[in-house]
C-alpha cells in the first residue's frame, strides 16, 4: 500500500476548532507574528537592492554577476508564490510558515557569509524561494482568523505592510550598509526570523497537514510553472539591460515561457488536482481583484523603483539620503491606515478604492513636472498623495477579491492574487528601465560631436 496512505490511515485526524472561535487576544498575536516574517520578506528585497553596490564590491563581483543577486531572488520567489497554497494544504498553514521562516533564517546567515558571488547567488535564490511561501499565507490566515469589520482591519495591515516595505526598504538598507556593513543587511533577519519559527507553531492554529495530496499532485503542472514564470521574470529583470529580443539567451528564454505558460494554463484547467486554482477566475469578483492588483502592483513599484534612481543618478544621493527622502510617504501611510480603519467599515470599499487610485494618480500627476533640483522639499506633497494613496488602493482589493472567496478555494487563489501583483511590478518596473535606456541612448546620439 502507498506509504503515504497508509500513514494517513494511521494517524486518524481529530476535528480541530475553527480560527474564528479562538480568543480575539489569541487570534491577533498569531496574525502579528506572521506579519514579523511576512515583513522581513518583502523587506529583504528592497533593503538589498539599496546597497547592491557595496555586495558586488565586497565580493568582487561585475556589474553583469551582481544584478544576479536581485534577479535570483526574485525568480524563486515568483515561483514559489503560487505554489504555496498547495504547499500549506500538504504540510498546514502552521508548519509550512514555521519552516519557511526557519530556512529564510538559515539563508539569511548563509548569505551574510557568502565567499564569493556564485554562492551568493544560490543563497539568495534559497532566501527568496522560502520567504516567497510566507507572502500568501499571511493574506490568507487574516482573512481565515477574523470575520466583519475585523477582517477589514486585519486585511487593512496586511496591505500596509505590503506597501510599507519598499518605502522602508532603502531608509533600512542604507542606514545599515552606511553603519556597519552590508552584511549587516542579511543579520537584522536573524532575530525576527527565530522569534517566527518559535512562536508560530504555538500559536497558528488553523488546519491540518494532508499528505495524501502528494500522491495525485500535478507534478508536470508544476514543472511548467516553474518554467513559465522562472523565465518570464529573468526576461523582465534581464531585458532592459540587453536590449532585449537583440540578446539570444532572451529570446530562448522567452519561447520557454511563451510555451511553458501556455502548456501550464491548460494543464491546470484540465487536471483533477490542479496546483493552481485558474478556475477562480471565472469569479467576477476574483477576476476584477486580481487585474486591480496587478495594476497597483505595476504603479506602485514602478514608482518604487523610478524615484531612488533619480535621487542616486542625478542629484548624486547616497542610499540613506535616498531613503530619508523617500521617508515621507511610508509617514503619510501609517497615518492613512488609520484613517481607513476608521473608515472602512462605513463606506462601500470600492468608493474607498477609487478614492486610493484617484490619489495615486494625483501623485504621479506631481511627479511629471520633476527637475534636476528636486530633493527631498519638492518630493513631499507628491510623496504624501502616494503614501496616502497606497493604503487605499492595496487594502480594500485584498477585501474585496480574497473576502468573496469559499474557504476551500482561498489557499491556492491567494497565491495566484499574490502573483498577479508581484507580475505587475515586474512588468512595470521592466517597461521602465526600458523607456530609461532608449531615451539615454536617444539623448546620446543628439550630443554635438567635437
């Protein structure tokens, strides 16, 4: 007989008590202390990419090997993001964060210790593959652990720690690197990372493991997955720097994923056991959610990304100058979670949310006329509209998409929400470096000769 089934059949499972009857006390300390390692994931990522500099110095890396630092990263991550609601059905919500938090520890330490740049990239690839699996299921107990107006507020923080962290990223990721050093960029996660694996086994109680699972999984599916979006994110991340389909390594690698997706796309909408829920888009709440989310997704680190690289190139700041700049709109958030707190259980969320994207538009509206002489006094008021319009955009889409949804079905459609966010940014972010070349090298060829 089938070692799995036969430990299934063994270990009769006795009813657990649902999330919701759990005391409120009992109920906030798990969700905050899943937000701890569901924060210091996405930090990582911006903290990094502040002091990507002094990384290849120190390990005397190219400019070519330590874009790779960032790259690998995110290529694991975007894996594993829609893979994690499978994963938390195998192993439950509990054990599969406790694990992931206990690995991207692990990796953290093995990347403050890295030798050289090779074994810096597979450190960073392991950190982002297990911090990647945290993402979904914090969006996923928040809305599993509350009910009414306090999964509003519950899903209020959880989008503000998804904004927060790119606007915190580089204030973080400077102050360290100027301090101490950018191994200090990998240690902060230690502690944090420990407190996560302790505490999470004693106090996340929402499902169990079901381990028959893995003996009708979509193993192919998950091949063409991986495939599908690894390359995707490398032609995004990579594409920009060599002019894209003009490189042969792009050009394959975007066959693989044309192919690989459209083979995944169908293998999903045929097979029993999917580990993908594709199907959750033909609800219409579902659907219009995650377009909503890719397109934050796309604004948002768009924006993330533009506004550091003008303060660094042109008017020559540092990363904690760069960050202190930035500081305001994180400021003008922490202040619109409360206000959407107050608000949000009196208004309809889609009101609320036409209110965000308005705001946000008003903001990049500011931006346009920026000039060479702009610093932190310029970025102000437009940073404020940002910070302010983050909150409203993020917060009431994770309500409205993940809140409809049956529970049986919120697992793996969080990680397909997660990721339809995480494309945009990386879509956004890539159409910019793009526009961003060709204009310099526009402006190139117009310079007089002498």
């Amino acid at each position: 007989m089938n070692t799995v089934a036969t430990f299934a059949q063994a270990a009769p499972i006795s009813p657990m008590a649902s999330p919701f009857d759990l005391p409120t006390g009992h109920k906030v300390l798990a969700l905050g202390i899943m937000c701890v390692g569901f924060f210091i994931a996405y930090l990582d990522i911006q903290i990094v990419a502040a002091s990507i500099k002094e990384i290849g110095g120190g390990l005397s890396a190219s400019q070519d090997e330590v874009g790779w630092v960032q790259t690998s990263y995110l290529i694991a991550e975007i894996i594993v993001i829609p893979l994690s609601g499978w994963l938390s059905r195998v192993m439950s919500t509990r054990w599969l964060f406790t694990a992931s938090a206990a690995g991207f520890t692990l990796a953290s330490l093995l990347c403050a210790y890295a030798w050289d740049i090779q074994s810096m990239i597979v450190f960073r690839a392991l950190q982002g593959f297990l911090g990647g699996s945290m993402i979904p299921m914090v969006f996923t107990s928040a809305l599993t652990f509350f009910q009414g107006k306090q999964r509003v507020v519950a899903a209020s923080l959880v989008g503000a720690l998804a904004s927060l962290a790119p606007t915190f990223g580089p204030v973080v990721g400077g102050w360290i690197t100027d301090n101490w050093s950018w191994h200090g960029l990998f240690y902060i996660n230690v502690a944090p990372g420990l407190l996560v694996t302790v505490l999470v086994p004693v106090l996340v109680k929402i499902d169990r493991p079901d381990l028959t699972l893995l003996r009708g999984a979509d193993y192919l599916g998950i091949v063409l997955m991986a495939l599908f979006l690894g390359c995707f994110e490398y032609v995004l991340e990579e594409g920009p720097r060599w002019d894209w389909f003009s490189d042969e390594t792009i050009r394959y690698c975007a066959w693989i994923s044309l192919l690989a997706g459209a083979g995944f796309v169908v293998r999903s909408l045929t097979h029993s056991q999917p580990v993908v829920d594709l199907r959750a888009l033909k609800i219409r709440n579902f659907a219009l959610g995650s377009w909503f989310s890719f397109v934050t997704g796309l604004g948002l680190f768009s924006t993330a990304y533009l506004t550091p690289l003008f303060l660094g190139r042109i008017r020559g700041f540092d990363a904690w100058q760069i960050g202190t700049a930035l500081l305001s709109a994180g400021v003008f958030q922490i202040f619109a979670v409360v206000f959407y707190s107050t608000v949000a259980n009196r208004i309809d969320l889609r009101w609320l949310m036409m209110f965000g994207l308005a705001c946000f538009a008003v903001a990049m509206w500011l931006l346009a006329s920026v000039t060479h002489d702009w610093g932190w006094r310029e970025l102000l008021i437009p940073q404020a509209f940002r910070g302010f319009a983050q909150q409203f955009c993020v917060a009431p889409v994770v309500t409205l998409t993940l809140g409809s949804l049956p529970p049986e079905r919120l697992k793996s459609a969080s990680g397909l929400f997660n990721l339809m966010r995480n494309l945009g940014g990386a879509i956004g972010i890539a159409a910019c470096g793009t526009v961003l070349n060709d204009r310099a090298n526009l402006h190139f060829q117009r310079m007089p000769t002498t």
